[in-house]
C-alpha cells in the first residue's frame, strides 16, 4: 500500500494532481484515523485496513490507466510524422506525382479523421478514470494539457511535409528537379502548362498553394479537444505558428523566384514573336504592295492619300526567304529541356517542334507566290498575243465604224503593256534561278514559254505600228464627236443630282423606299450607261473625258441607302417576328445575340449614312430592343411569381393579363426599356424567395419520409428507438436552415411557414434527445428491478414504482410505434411531459439502486473490487452459488471455482467442500461451508472458511516438514502452504 501511495504522489503530474487531490484528502483522512484510533488487536482492523489498501490500489490503477491513454495519444500523433506528398514512387530521380497526390491525400486525412476519434475516446475515457467533472476548470486544464500534445502533433506533421518540399526545392541541395512544367506555342503567344504567369488561376503557383492548403487541412479533421478554446479544430492554431509560417513563405518564395526566372527564359523568345503573332495574309499584301510592313509613321504621314505602292524586288524577295532559312537553323539549335534552380524542369519540345512548323510555312508562301507569279505571267502574256495577232489582222474600211473601235481596241490593248512586257522576260528569269536555289522546280512548258514569247511580242510590236499608220485618218473624224458628246452629259447629270437629293428615301419614315430606289436605280443605271459609252469611245479615240462627280455620287449614295434600308426592313421583319412569340417561347439569350450582331452591323455601316434620319430611327430601334431584352430575361426567372407581376404593373402603371397567351408584344408595351432597375430589384427579390421555397420544399419532403427506425429490446421485444446518425444530422442541418431563413429580408412571405417549422423541429429535437436518455435509462434499470428477484425483494417499494414506470414506457414506445413519422410522432401533445414524468421516477429508481449497492459494498467490502453491473448480477443471483461463481475470481485471488457437496440426486447443494485454484490445484475446506442465505453473508463465510483452511495447512506442514521426505512432503500440502512452510523452516535455521 506504501509502495503505490507514493507511486501516486511520485508520478502524479501536475495537471493530474487537482483532478484526484480530493481522493488523495480521502485517503489521509483515512490513514489519520486509522493511526489515531486502531490498533492491531482491535477487531475488524484488518477490514479497515483493507478498505484503504483498495482505495490507494484503486487510485493508482486509475492514474496509470490514464498516463497509458496520454502515451497512447503521443503515439497516434507522433504516425502522422511523414511527408504527405513525395516524389513518384518514393525515387530519387522521379518528379512529385501531382497524379497520385489525391489519393495520399484521402488516405493521409483517413488516418487522421480515425487518430481524432479514437484520442477523443481515450480523453473522454481519462475523465471517468480521473472522476473528473467536465465542467470545472481543473478538468479543462487536463484537457488543454492533451490539447497541446495533439497540437504539438499536429505541428510536427505540418513541418514533416513543409520540409520535405524545402529540401527538394534547395537549390544548393543538388537533387533532381521536383516539378515539371511545358512551354508550348498557343497562338497568339507562348504558355506554361501548368502557367507561370503571376496572377493566373489554377497556374502553378495556386498549384503548389493548393497543396500547402491541402498539408493544413489535415489539422482541421480532428474536432478540438478543448472546446472552451472557442476553436471547432486546429487549422487556426497551424496557421498561427510563426515557424510554419516562415517556411511557407520561403517555399512560396522559391516558387515564385522560379516562375519569374522561367518567365525569363520564356523572354527570351520574344524576338519570335512576330512569326506567330502577326497575321501573315496581311504581312504578305503588305510586303507585295510596298516591299515591307508599313509602319506608324508612314502610315500616318500619307493618311490624306494613302502610301505609295512600291512592289518588292527580287532581291527584296531572297532576303526575306533567306531570313526564314537562317531562323529555322537558329531555332532548331535551342535545347529542349532546362533546368531551373535544380528544382524546376521545363520541357521547351512543343513550343520548338510549333515554331519550326511556322517558320516552315512563312518561308512557303514566299516561294509560291515567286512560282505562282512566273507561271501566271508567261501563261497571260501567251494569251495575249494570240489574241492582238488575230484582232490587227482584220482590215478596215472608212465608215465601218464597228471594225474601226475593234482595232482601236486591240492598239491601246498593245500600248498598254508595251514597257511592262518589255522589262518582264529578264526578271522572270532570275526568278526561275532563285528558285532553283531553294529546290522549287517549275514545269518545262515554262521554260519553252522564256524562250519563245520574246519573239513573239517583238512581232506583234511591229504589226501594231503599221496598223495604227493605216487607221489615223479615221480616228481623228471620231474624236470631234466624242467632244460633243461630252459636254451634253455633264449638264444633264448635275441636273439628275438636285432630283435624287429631293426623291431618294433618306427619312426613317419613308413609306414604299424600295420603289424610291427602284426608281433611282433604274434612272442612274441609264445615264451610266451612256457615261459608260462616252468612256469607251474617249478612250479609244483618246479624247480627255470629265469625271462626272455628280452622278457617282448619286450611285454611291443609293448603294448605301439600299444596305441601310435592307437592314432596316432586316431588322423590322425579326423584331415583328418577335413580337407574337408566346411568352413561354421567348427564347431572349438568342433574340439579344440577334439584336447585338444587328448593332455591330449597324455601327459597320458608312459613316456618311450616320447623318441620315433613317439612320438614326433604326439605331434607337435596335438600342431600345436591347434594353428591353434584358428585362425580359430577368423576368423570365422561374422565381417569378403572379405577386411579382401585380408588382411591376403597378410600376409601370400598364395592366394585362399575365397568362400562357402573353406575347412579347404584350411585354414591350411597359416600356421595359424605361425601368431597367426596377425590374432588376423585383427580380433579386424573387430569386431570394424561391431560394427560400425551395429550402422549405425540401424541408417538407424530407420529413415526410423521415420515420423512426426500431430494434426489439434482447428480454422483452418491446420496440426500441435505434440511433439514426443521419436523422440527427439532417436535423441539425435544418434547424440551422431555419435559423438562416429567419435573419433574411425576404422572409415576409414565408415567415408563418418558417415559424411553424422552427416549432415543430424545436420539439422534435428536445423530444428524441429526451427519449434516447429514458430509453438507456429503462434498458439499464429493467432487468434488475424487473428480471432479479433478489432486488425486488431487497426494494420492494422502488420496484413497485418501476413498475409503475416499465407500463408507461412500454405503452409509450407501442404507441410511437403506430405513427412511424418522425415529425408526427414527436410533435404528439403531451409526449413530452409523459418523457419527463418517467425520466423523473427513473431518476428515484437509480437513486435507490445506487444506495443499495453502497449498502452491500459496506457489508462486503469485495464488492468494491467489481464493477456496479457485477454486483448487480451477484446480487440477483445471490442465493444460487452455481450462478456465482464465475465472479469468485474477480472477488478472491486465485479462487476459479469451489466443489459442492452432492444430494441423493448427484446434484450440488449449498455446501461447499473446498476450492479450486486458477491452475486446477485442489484444495478441501478444513470444515464445510455454509452457503446459503444472503450472497454477502456467504461469501464471507467462504473467506473465513479459506482462511482457516490455509491456517490449518500451514501448521500441519510446519510440523511434518522434518518428519517427511521433502519430495513426499512437497505433493501432501497445497503449494502456497509448502513454499510458506519451506520459508518458515528457513527462517528458523537462520536464527538457530
């Protein structure tokens, strides 16, 4: 006793000491009054000592319980101590599997969500260990003494994981790289996969963020020990600590000097950039119009009348192919892969592999166009002179007027081309060599052409000139004709100019325009004509012609009023169109992409056109369907209710009938346009009421199948409420929903509703909670006060009252079972009094149980050796020693079973001959026991009856120990009685 009592003192810690500082008082208490007041010849001062002796075993078992459950708690934190997130199948050279790192990650917060549960058992466990009331502050101290061991715990697991990644990211550690990332051509530029651009979602850096989280996360799974802390876990706690956070920071920091270093490589190819960013259709018209890209400045210093075209040369045409020729080079020597401060690995392949294709293609399209150009020459020129040899060979007379325009026709054609063709044949041929220098064969009927078409232009040269010699005389009675003709059309098209002004449909409410234009069309047609006519003779005859201003811009000015007024009447169709389309079928994300791609044509249109009132009516047109669009989307939110359309008619002050036949028209004729923000907040409010229905609604028909589940009680079968995790869950859940609803600004409409749940789940929860502890408590007092004899005739009036109370409940839980319903069956009238009222007398019963066991522990003090269920049971089955004695071991040391004397009819009776030891040793009680009567006044019998028989062993053995051959005098005695002998006689030499 001695030993363990200052075991207790000696390995108690100090946060245990004030949690059994009461019980240690209890003992000194004790001990005190045993120094004072006893004295070994003093009757039952044995018993008093033992009382103390079980106390003090008692404490210390319970106290080393405890230490053992705190050690057990070191142990599960100290298995979360390793990385979460490691390189590919744990190798040195692998990268980290991004890959496999959800599945470490579910099987790492597995084990920690099992750690939590099981650390809260052993506390929990600790607290009826340490008889500790949960509520005082000195329980809360043990508590945060544990709390900070799982903190401490979880901090070490957090750092496992954050150096893990410092280490492999170290640029000085000189181990292989950790991530890898892609640098590819995505048009119109160059990308990180995944991306390194500072900023950018799910890039890199949020990548590696994500798994930082995931490492912190770990500490949010285990619900907080200390729960006065005021914290639902640990995560605040992690990400408090100074030291974590220090690491974080620098390893975001090395990520983020790794992705600007990355970025600057990526830079570095920026001087290609021009290959695939800019459009190469308009590199190419440009370069063939003025031999480069126009720049800024050029552009801007020849804005009044536009760059002159200066068409590229030859050479200019082997620089650029030459230039493609050497990037190709250039960029087919970049390394495909790079490393980057040891841990950052970029693989440039795609990106090189994209680039080569496109340069590969600029390169082509230069050369085909060369190609192209040689064979469309030669081919053209050919063609040409066959046609001028056939047309100069035809004769002339005077007065054939028709064959005099023929030739004049075919000799302006000749002087036309006359220097072009001259100047052709020897670029042409350089072009052929050039090409043969980058591979590109043309086909021989090419170069049969370079060999004979100067030839033969020379020839038609020379026949042109003895024609021309031939018609003079001819061409110059013509021309006289053609001057005349000239100054009669110009005062009649400045005529034709002040009538178009005045008739042509510039207005928005023009009616019939297409017949206007009709008209104009057919007018300006006409008299192009003849101005087409009088520009073919002055041509031929080469007679200088005015420009006839006036009367092109009456035909540019009808071409536009023609686009304006086909989209106007484009637009007008479709907006009518819409206007009988049935509410129901409104289909307003088309009809605005409609209305948008009608704007932007609009805005296309000549700027001249912006000045004209029709113009400017169908802008506002379209401007105004737009605007009404977006109110008719928002109505259509199916949150929209027949309230919310009463609400909006009385905005806008029109009324109609809100039914399946409501069309668009009828929609537009409120002016929607005009109030855009008030429909905007009709609708925000309806969304957030059909939120609330929709709760409500699942609300609803979630408890319309909620019903209780039972299980039959072992011993009488009556129906049991069995614990449903998720009918808990789901009622929490709702009452928090509920509490949400009420704190809405919307809740007006719904507030009766809500109210009525908040009741009824209100109820519903205080009721289950309550029949659960009336239900364990009924299931605990039932078979003793019910299936024990002995008790009921120990406390006959609480086992009356029991019964009372065993009615009730059992007509209760019969009547529950009829309204399977959870909501229904709790919210019955009255249930919850009738709970209370048993839960009340239950409480009297337990009372008395509890003061009777005292009792029987007083009256036999190795009662307190066994747990209150044990005594119950010996108690119950007192007067039947058969039934007892699998409890002998827990009450005697040693003692497995006794033998009983056997009746007539070879039966056990109640009187015991002697006891068997756990290894079977036999032992025959000196007299025979008397086991009948009270459990507690047998067994004492039966310990007076081992202790005598021991006494009587011990002195026969004494005194047969020389008398005896030691190995006979071995096997007569028991062997407790032979090893005391034995040490007796040594004893006795000793002193001798």
């Amino acid at each position: 006793m001695v030993n363990r009592y200052n075991k207790v003192l000696k390995t108690v810690l100090e946060v245990e000491y004030p949690l059994i500082q009461e019980q240690l008082w209890d003992i000194n208490l004790k001990l005190k009054k045993a120094e004072e007041t006893l004295n070994w010849k003093m009757e039952g001062v044995w018993d008093d000592i033992s009382m103390v002796m079980d106390d003090v075993h008692d404490l210390e078992q319970r106290i080393q319980k405890a230490k053992n459950n705190v050690e057990e708690i070191q142990t599960i934190v100290g298995s979360w101590a390793s990385p979460i997130f490691v390189r590919r199948d744990c190798r040195r050279e692998s990268l980290l599997s991004l890959e496999d790192c959800q599945d470490r990650l579910e099987r790492r917060y597995s084990l920690v969500r099992e750690s939590g549960q099981r650390i809260h058992l052993l506390v929990k466990e600790n607290q009826s260990l340490l008889l500790a009331d949960p509520a005082s502050d000195i329980w809360k101290a043990y508590v945060d003494y544990v709390d900070e061991i799982v903190l401490d715990g979880f901090f070490t697991a957090i750092e496992c994981s954050l150096k893990y990644l410092l280490e492999n990211t170290d640029p000085k550690a000189g181990l292989p790289p950790l991530f890898e990332v892609q640098l590819d051509l995505v048009i119109p530029g160059l990308i990180f996969q995944p991306s390194l651009d500072p900023g950018t979602n799910d890039g890199f850096y949020d990548v590696v963020e994500g798994l930082l989280n995931d490492i912190y996360r770990i500490s949010s799974l285990v619900p907080r020990l200390a729960e006065h802390s005021g914290f639902l876990h640990y995560q605040a706690d992690m990400e408090d600590m100074a030291d974590l956070a220090d690491m974080r920071h620098e390893l975001m920091g090395r990520v983020q000097a790794v992705m600007a270093a990355c970025c600057d490589y990526r830079s570095a190819f920026d001087h290609y950039s021009y290959l695939y960013g800019e459009d190469r259709k308009e590199f190419f018209r440009q370069f063939l119009l003025y031999g480069h890209i126009l720049t800024a400045a050029e552009i801007e210093a020849h804005a009044e009348n536009g760059v002159p075209e200066s068409p590229p040369t030859l050479q200019q045409f082997r620089e650029q192919i030459d230039s493609y020729e050497k990037i190709y080079e250039e960029v087919n020597r970049i390394e495909p892969i790079s490393i980057f401060q040891s841990w950052m690995k970029v693989d440039a392949r795609p990106f090189k592999a994209s680039l080569l294709n496109v340069i590969k293609r600029w390169s082509l399209v230069f050369k085909q166009h060369l190609m192209d150009h040689v064979m469309h020459s030669l081919s053209d020129l050919d063609e040409f002179i066959k046609t001028a040899d056939k047309g100069l060979s035809k004769k002339v007379e005077k007065g054939d007027y028709d064959g005099l325009v023929e030739i004049m026709g075919h000799l302006l054609a000749v002087k036309e081309r006359h220097s072009v063709t001259d100047a052709m044949f020897e670029p042409l041929k350089q072009t052929v060599e050039l090409l043969k220098t980058y591979e590109q064969e043309l086909p021989e009927e090419v170069y049969k052409q370079l060999e004979e078409l100067p030839e033969k232009w020379n020839n038609i040269k020379k026949l042109a000139i003895a024609v021309k010699q031939h018609v003079a005389p001819l061409q110059a009675d013509e021309m006289t004709v053609v001057r005349k003709s000239c100054a009669a059309f110009d005062v009649e098209q400045h005529r034709f100019r002040e009538r178009f002004r005045k008739e042509a449909p510039f207005r928005f409410d023009t009616k019939k325009p297409y017949q206007l234009l009709d008209t104009k069309h057919i007018e300006i047609k006409q008299m192009e004509s003849a101005m087409t006519s009088i520009y073919e003779s002055a041509g031929l005859f080469e007679v200088v012609v005015p420009d006839y201003k006036q009367l092109k811009q009456c035909r540019k000015e009808l071409c536009l009023l023609k686009e304006l007024w086909d989209m106007i009447s484009l637009v007008g169709t479709c907006l009518d169109d819409w206007q009988t389309t049935k509410w129901a079928d409104i289909n307003v994300e088309n009809m605005d992409l409609e209305c948008q791609k009608f704007a932007r044509e609009i805005r296309n249109l000549d700027k001249e056109v912006r000045a004209w009132d029709a113009f400017t009516g169908l802008d506002s047109k379209v401007k105004n369907m737009l605007t009404a669009l977006k109110a008719v989307a928002e109505l259509q939110n199916p949150a929209i209710r027949e309230r919310h359309w009463n609400q909006l008619m009385q905005v806008t002050g029109v009324r109609f009938v809100m039914d399946s036949d409501t069309t668009l028209a009828d929609l537009l004729k409120l002016n929607l346009h005009n109030f855009e923000d008030e429909v905007r907040g009709i609708v925000d409010k309806a969304v957030r009421e059909m939120s609330m229905e929709k709760v409500l609604k699942e609300l609803k028909m979630s408890w319309s199948t909620m019903e209780f589940q039972y299980e039959p009680h072992p011993r009488t079968n009556i129906p049991l409420l069995k614990s449903d995790e998720e009918l808990i869950e789901t009622l929490e859940d709702n009452q928090v929903q509920l509490q949400n609803l009420m704190t809405s600004k919307c809740i007006a409409f719904f507030l009766e509703e809500v109210s009525i749940w908040q009741r009824k789940l209100s109820t519903t929860d205080s009721v289950i909670s309550l029949w659960f502890e009336v239900q364990r408590t009924w299931s605990h007092l039932e078979s003793i006060f019910i299936g024990s004899e002995d008790i009921r005739a120990q406390l006959p009036k609480d086992s009356k009252r029991f019964e009372g109370i065993d009615v009730d409940f059992k007509e209760l839980a019969y009547e529950t079972q009829k309204t399977p319903n959870v909501v229904e069956a709790t919210n019955k009238p009255g249930l919850s009094q009738q709970l209370e009222d048993i839960q009340s007398r239950l409480s009297l019963c337990e009372k008395a149980l509890a003061e009777y066991l005292d009792m029987k522990r007083l009256a036999f003090p190795r009662f307190y050796f066994v747990s209150s269920a044990d005594v119950l049971d010996i108690l119950s089955n007192g007067t039947n020693p058969q039934l007892v004695q699998r409890h002998l071991s827990k009450l005697f040391d040693s003692l497995a079973r006794m033998k009983f004397q056997l009746d007539s009819e070879q039966k056990p009776t109640k009187v015991g001959l002697g006891m068997y030891s756990r290894e079977e040793e036999y032992v025959s009680f000196s007299e025979p026991c008397d086991c009948s009567g009270q459990v507690e006044v047998w067994l004492s019998h039966v310990l007076d009856s081992m202790r005598a028989t021991v006494r009587d062993e011990m002195t026969e053995a004494v005194m047969a120990y020389e008398e005896k051959p030691r190995e006979q005098w071995l096997f007569d005695y028991p062997a407790q009685v032979s090893a005391t002998a034995s040490y007796h006689h040594s004893g006795w030499l000793v002193e001798r």
